[in-house]
C-alpha cells in the first residue's frame, strides 16, 4: 500500500510514456506488485484455474524483452517487525489490538511459504527462470530493496505500486504498465516531484508519518491538504529534524480550529478515529519512539548491499531455456512447442538486433567505422523481404541468421536503420533489378504514332495487291465487266466498260478501313475520251447496284449510264465467292488491324 494519498498527492507529476521509453534500460520488478495486479484482472476461479495472472506476466515479459530491456524480479523477504501490527490487522481486520500485545516487543515475521499468493509467486520465478530473469529475494520489503538498486544507478527505474518506493530513495517508479495500443507506461520521477511540489525525500517520510501507512497510524484528525501545507512550511531539509525534536505539538492547534477540521474532511482526510487509541491519545515519550522507528525503518531499510554476491549475480546476463519454456507452457497454458516459439523467438531475434545495433553505436562513437562482414559479432538479420506498417509505424519483414525455429518476423524500421543500414541498401537494390526483370518481360513501348501508321499503310498496300491478283479471275461475272492490269507495284487499276456506252473508264483502286472489314475506294478516274466525273475521290461497289448520281457537266448519256458508288464492304459471306488464298489474306488482315487496336 505504501503511504496514505500519497498517489493522489502526486497526481500532478504522472506521466503516460510508450512503451519504447524502456529499451536498452535495465529496470527492477517488484514481483508480488505484479501479481496482484494481474490477479485483479480477473479474480474468478476459472482466472485461478488457468493461471491468467501467469499468462499476463509471461506477454509482458517478452514485451520487454523484444525492448531489449534487461529485467531483475524482486521479491518480498520477511515482514518489517514495524510493519507486524499493519500485518496482522490486514489478516484480521477489526481487531484491535489489546495492551498486553501492544506491549511485546515486535520482530520480523517469515511469510507462509504454503500459502497461496507465495505458491503464485515461485511459478513467476520459475517463468521468469527460463526466460533468463534472474530474481533476487529481498530481505524484507521488496520495494525498499527495488529503490535501493535504483537509487545505487544498478537500474533505470523501479516497477512497483507501493508509494513508499520513493521514502526508500527510488528515484524513478513505473506505477503501471499496458500493453494495448502500442504499449504505454505510468511514470512518476523524483525530480518533478521536487521541482512541481516541492517535496523531498525527507519531505515525504514526515507526510507518511502524519498521514500513515505501512509502519504508522498516523496524526489523527490531518489530513493531506494540511499536512503539506505542514510540511512545506518547514522545509525539506529541516523536517525530519523538528519531527524528532517538535513531536506533535502542531496537533492540538489544529484540532482547536474548527474550520480547519471541516477542510479536512472536504480534502478527505484518512486518518480517522479508526486509528486512534482505546485512551484517545498518547503520551509524548511514546509518540517520538515510534516517530524514530518510522524513519529509521525508510532511511535504513535491510536490504542486500550492493557489493554483495546476491546483487552481483543478477547484474549476469542469463539466456533463455528454450526446453524450459517449451515444458512450462505446454504444463500451464497448453501451448504446443510451435505456439510457444510464435510468441517468444521474433521478440529474442528483435532483443538481439538492437544489441547489434548498440554494438554499431558505441564504435561509432569511438571513431571505429567497420564495415557489416567486418564486425566482431554477425550481424543476426539475413536480408529484408519486403517493407510492411503496424499500426502505422514504418516496419520490415526480415529473415535471421541461424535462428533456430524462426525464419521470418517484422520489426521496426528504425531499428534497422541503426544497426544494418547496408541490408536496406542491398534490398533497394534487389528491388530495382526486380523492375528492370519486369519492364523487359512486359509488352514492347508503343511505337511513335507515324511510324506505326507508315507500317499501316505498307501492310495494307501489300495486301491489297495479294487480294487484287487473286480475284481478277472471279469479278468476271459481275454487272460491270472490268479487269485489272498492273501498271504500277503500289496502284492496281481496275478498268470498267458500260456496255450501253463506248467508252472506257480506268479507276485507280485504294483499300480504306470500315469498321472490321474493308473496302475498295477510286483516288483516281481516266476515259480515253471525257473528263473524269468528279475531281474528288470516289467509291465504288463492286457487289450490290448503287444509286444513281448525276454528275454534272457531262453527257446525258454518261448522266444516264454512270454509276458512283460510296462503299464496297467486304463482308464474311462474301468470302465465299473467293479463293482460299484470298480469304487467308483478309484474315491476316483482319488479325493486323486488331493487333493495332490492342497496342492503342
């Protein structure tokens, strides 16, 4: 519990921080603060059955892990002799205990091993045994032994819910941690709590003497607000010394003013009459002997000194038991041994990156720029598959070095910019090779828009006159007699006699484009005797009778004879009437035309 309101004094210096504040620290778990909260999370009895509270400390674990966050557990010794009345009131609540057990001398009380919560507490161990965290077992409080690693700099900060951490001498104390929404941390630091409140460490053990908690009753009838406004007025460093010497002489000033005592209340004063005495007070003798006790047990807690063999053997950096933790996942969770790899292996190969990626830093930074084959330690990232984004952060999905039971997980980007620059050159490149595969295996470029037309023509021409030669023999037997001779290798003429005049009409032949199928066109009309009868081009159609146009200008018998024709079709059952080779060729045309619609 800690000291009364005292979170709640110091609401004003928490801070919410990511998750990601932890990596490359080294930070100390008061473990049964944990297990408390995690057993909160559900006290039901299927929660107890299926161990969520284990489960919870295992995902938070390797959340930490993956950080490269280096994690000590820290456990409860034996309960304070100061503390053993709080001890057996909290097993006994409304009790009170009488004279004669209020007059033997407290001591120190071992825990019940067999009890449920310290059957909790060695699975935590356990777990945290084969995950390579080392424990260390306090002497008494966990929390002081948490503060003192901290205060010492052996850790970057504390995890615990106890308050009283920060009477300890912790320095930084992670209240509470979340996993959800990328993971985020409950924070409060010494130094915003002397810079924005004002209060020390001396400041805060004379509040948990007026206001109570794990060692006091506290001053009846203080409450927070007055006993800051106390506190404050004295000063830091003078506190504990006008305690001593003073004792409670400010109580009888307070207690005489009425307004005050309804301050208190309004500001919700803890120390109630529940924790006054059977005769109402005390006498001053008594009052400054446990005044020394309370601070002597904050200022000179029993801990492990941090040159003993106990605090050096967790400073090791111990590896994880894959074997071990394959066994106590399958016996607690019932995770098969792939399951347990999924959740444990990408978060070990990430901690080992950023290891890497240290290593890189601190050579750096010592003038010594190595190259990636150069290093002492391999790099443990193979090479990056492909870029991917979690939760809008910008990630990689890579493959590692002799991992066993891992091939492929993603992790930040970031990350490895700092440690393997080279990788991401050598996957840009592989990328832009891919490209340049794709690009040659895709069509061909569109061909300028002349040069495509130009080939258009010479195709159309050719086959025009491969059409022309084969059906001179067969356009015998149409109204209009006519033939073809080859004057020239581009233009075939085709000459057409009216049988009711004689004279003789020669039309150059042109092949135009109508939809899918073609036509014949006249660029071009000679008679051996009259004039053209239009200056401008004109069709003919060799298949179906024409309507009649006058043209003018010319014979009323030319008017009368003279057929002009505006499209010839050549349409598929007209085939019929020609010869294989000819409809082979309107086939490769037909075929060529589409071929330059699905290019455009």
């Amino acid at each position: 519990m800690g000291v009364k309101n005292l979170w709640d004094i110091l609401e004003s210096c928490k801070k919410t921080l990511p998750l990601h504040h932890l990596q490359n620290k080294r930070v100390c778990i008061d473990l049964s603060c944990w297990i408390v909260q995690l057993q909160n999370v559900n006290k039901s009895h299927c929660a107890m059955k299926e161990k969520l509270y284990l489960r919870g400390l295992f995902h938070r674990v390797r959340a930490l892990i993956a950080l490269n966050c280096s994690v000590i557990f820290v456990t409860d010794g034996a309960i304070p002799a100061i503390k053993s009345s709080t001890y057996r009131r909290r097993l006994n609540p409304g009790n009170v205990l009488t004279q004669d057990e209020a007059a033997i001398k407290p001591s120190s009380i071992r825990r019940n091993t067999g009890s449920e919560f310290s059957r909790m507490i060695k699975e935590a161990k356990v777990l945290g045994n084969a995950l390579g965290i080392p424990c260390l077992d306090g002497i008494e409080e966990g929390e002081a032994q948490c503060a003192l690693l901290n205060s010492e700099s052996f850790c970057d900060g504390c995890f615990t819910s106890d308050s009283d951490a920060f009477l300890f001498g912790a320095r930084t104390v992670y209240r509470d941690m979340c996993l959800g929404d990328g993971g985020y941390l409950v924070c409060y630091e010494m130094d915003d709590i002397e810079r924005k409140l004002g209060l020390g460490r001396n400041s805060l053990i004379a509040l948990a003497v007026i206001l109570g908690g794990d060692y006091s009753e506290g001053v009846y009838g203080i409450g927070r607000e007055s006993a800051c406004q106390i506190v404050k007025s004295i000063g830091d460093k003078a506190v504990l010394q006008w305690i001593t010497s003073e004792g409670f002489s400010f109580v009888k000033k307070k207690k005489g003013s009425k307004k005050q005592t309804e301050d208190d209340k309004c500001n919700g004063k803890e120390n109630a009459a529940e924790h006054k005495n059977p005769d109402g007070s005390k006498c001053p003798s008594q009052m400054r002997s446990q005044v020394m006790q309370v601070l002597d047990a904050y200022l000179r807690p029993k801990c492990h000194s941090m040159d003993s063999n106990a605090v050096q053997r967790i400073l090791v950096l111990y590896p994880y038991s894959r074997s071990q933790l394959h066994h106590i996942c399958t016996e607690t969770f019932g995770w098969p041994p792939e399951k347990t790899d999924e959740y444990i292996l990408p978060k070990i190969a990430e901690r080992e990156l950023r290891r890497f990626a240290n290593l890189r830093s601190t050579a750096s930074q010592l003038g010594v720029q190595l190259p990636l084959n150069e290093m002492p330690i391999k790099c443990p990232l193979s090479q990056i598959i492909k870029p991917r984004k979690v939760q809008g952060v910008d990630c990689f999905e890579v493959s590692w070095e002799e991992t066993d039971g891992l091939e492929t997980s993603i992790v930040p980007a970031d990350l490895v910019e700092r440690a393997c620059p080279e990788r991401i050159l050598e996957f840009q490149e592989r990328r832009a090779q891919g490209k340049k595969r794709n690009n040659a295996r895709s069509r061909p470029r569109k061909l300028e828009k002349t040069q495509l037309l130009g080939q258009i023509d010479q195709k159309l021409q050719d086959l025009l006159l491969e059409i022309d030669r084969e059906t001179s023999t067969t356009n015998d037997t149409t109204s209009l007699c006519g033939s073809v001779s080859e004057d020239d290798d581009d233009i075939a003429q085709i000459q057409l006699v009216d049988p009711g005049i004689q004279s003789q009409f020669t039309w150059n032949s042109n092949c135009v484009k109508k939809g899918g199928d073609f036509t014949y066109g006249i660029t071009s009309c000679q008679e051996s005797n009259i004039s053209p009868v239009s200056s401008e081009d004109e069709v003919i159609d060799l298949t179906s009778p024409p309507p009649v146009q006058h043209a003018s200008g010319n014979p009323k018998h030319l008017e009368d004879n003279v057929q002009c024709i505006d499209l010839v079709e050549l349409s598929d059952s007209d085939n019929d009437m020609f010869s294989p080779a000819h409809t082979r060729r309107a086939r490769e045309l037909r075929m060529f035309i589409a071929g330059i619609k699905n290019t455009y």
